[in-house]
C-alpha cells in the first residue's frame, strides 16, 4: 500500500484493519519498482501452494508511479 502523506496512510491502515483486510507492506510516496516487485512475491513464488494472486494487489492513494516501475 503506498499513500501521499503519514496520514493517508493511517487512515486506510484503519479501515482495511476495521474490515480484516491483510497489509503486508506500506510505503509513502511514489510507486518504485521495488514496491510492484514485493507486490508479485505472491505470484512468483517457488512452491505453487505458496502462491496467492489474490495477496498479488497494490493499493495506492495519490501518489506517482515511477517510470521504472
């Protein structure tokens, strides 16, 4: 999840918390090639079991995506 400001990003930490969405990494700012790359670690991962598409989700709120990403 990333978000524009420290306060964006509390605010949708608490509703996903409310409605027991899993979170598993946040960031402010722009989007990176690193953060699409921690993203698809749901979707590359060595055991088949393992791989989860539906954990394979970014949720940004006013940000950029850089060009590398």
């Amino acid at each position: 999840m990333a978000a524009s400001t420290l306060g964006s990003l509390e605010a949708l930490l608490t509703f996903l918390k409310t409605e027991n969405i899993p979170v598993s990494y946040v960031t402010v700012g722009p989007v990176s090639k690193e953060d699409v790359t921690k993203a698809m670690k749901a979707l590359l991962a060595d055991e088949p079991n393992m791989r989860k598409k539906e954990f394979a989700c970014m949720l940004v709120f006013d940000v950029k995506v850089l060009a590398d990403a």
